[in-house]
C-alpha cells in the first residue's frame, strides 16, 4: 500500500487550520489505498522518508524562508534519501504574515535538488487563512495523495 508521509511544523493556529485541512483531502473518503502518515517536521526522519511514496510538507515563513524546523528535516534526510527518493510526488503549502517568497525559493531549490516531481500546486497563504485558502488545502491534500493511487 502506498504511503503518503506530511512532514509539517505547525506552531499557530494560522498553519494548523492549513494542515488539518490538507489531511482531511488526504484521507478523505475518496482516497483509497493510501497511509497516511503525520510527522512534526522535527520528528521526521530519513527512514520515514525512505519509506514513504509521496510527499506533503507544510511550514510557516519565517524571517523571510521556512521554518528552521523544516529546513532541519531537510538537512537530516537530503543525503541518505537523495538517490532513492528521485520522482517521487510532492507537495507544500506555506503560511506567512506577508511575503512567502523566500520560503517557495527555498523549498523549490531542495525539493529539485532532490529531484521530487510536483504533483500539485502549491498553496501560499498570507495573513488569516479563509474559506478559499482551506479549500485549497484540501484539494492538495487529495490530490498528492490521489496521485499515489496510481
């Protein structure tokens, strides 16, 4: 069975509405034969990474780039994972106060380094999350996970 592995660092109500709603479009009903699994970016390893199919990733921007708890799963798992994890699907969404730009540059120049396939668009929200930007989230919760339904 596929796994889809959301590795996410999620210190506000702003970015855990985003995150609970990119899990409900991945598990929702409609996707079948799909683990899901959850993983606080600072508890994510190069194992889970290893062991997964796909992937979702979710982080605030701050000071103008991700999450330093994001970029250290990154750090941990681009070495051991960066010849097994090639084609794999990928999504992320991003929630800023104002400017999320540094953080998709940076999340854009790893995940290509790694050589991960975007499966979904991205999904960047600045300010207070509303009805369209959840929506948003689920669908690419849905969707990445979907992809790996095959």
């Amino acid at each position: 069975m596929p796994t889809l592995l959301i590795v996410h660092h999620t210190p506000s109500p702003n970015i855990q509405a985003l995150f609970e709603a990119v899990v409900a479009g991945a598990t929702t009903d409609e996707i079948e034969g799909v683990t899901v699994v959850r993983r606080a970016a600072l508890a994510a390893t190069a194992s889970d990474v290893l062991a997964a199919d796909g992937y979702l990733l979710g982080t605030p921007a701050n000071l103008g780039y991700m999450s330093g708890a994001l970029k250290h799963f990154f750090d941990q798992v681009y070495y051991p994972c960066l010849d097994s994890t090639r084609g794999r699907p990928f999504g992320y969404y991003v929630h800023g106060g104002n400017d999320v730009s540094g953080t998709v540059r940076g999340i854009e120049s790893i995940t290509t380094g790694l050589g991960w396939e975007q499966a979904a668009a991205a999904v960047t929200v600045t300010g207070e999350p509303g009805k369209a930007d959840l929506e948003k989230c689920w669908e690419l919760g849905a969707t990445v996970a979907a992809h790996l339904m095959g």
